[in-house]
C-alpha cells in the first residue's frame, strides 16, 4: 500500500490524502476518527496531513523520521504557496 501511496504522491499530495483516506484507515488512526482536522488539512497544508498520517504510530504517535517528515510536510506546504506567490508577479 506504501507503494501505491508513494506513486499517488508524485501526481499530488491532495490525491494521494484522499486514496490513504478511502482505502487505509491511517487517517482514522492518525486524527482519531475525526472528519473535520483531516477535510483542513486536506484543503489547507496537504502535504503535512499526508506526512502526520503516514508517519503515525498508534503506539507512540510521530516520533523519530516521523517527526522529520512531518517538518518536510510543512516546509512543502510553505514553499507550494510562496511558489505560487512568487510565479503570479
């Protein structure tokens, strides 16, 4: 499924948010059942939401790689947005 997820990423991190969403219960476990936090996190910082429910233990939470990921997630995030700034002048 990693795999699958991996390729989806490539395409983009909102696709493969939703495939993980509907085909995994990663993102039940990682956002304990919640709908709303992962709906933002899927329309506002996608690529955070995909690394925190990709990285997440139900034993120990993000921790280690995970909690590097998770700050890749947020630099991705930062730099899709100060991209598309930068490209619109």
């Amino acid at each position: 499924m990693c795999c699958i997820v991996a390729l989806m990423a490539l395409i983009g991190p909102r696709v493969a948010f939703v495939f993980t969403w509907l085909f995994t219960d990663q993102v039940d476990l990682a956002f304990d059942g919640d709908f709303w936090v992962p709906l933002l996190g899927l329309v506002l910082l996608p690529w955070t939401a995909l690394m925190y429910a990709l990285c997440y233990s139900p034993t120990e939470g993000i921790s280690g790689f995970g909690i590097f990921l998770v700050a890749f997630g947020v630099l991705a995030d930062f730099a899709s947005y100060a991209g598309g700034r930068f490209s619109r002048r």
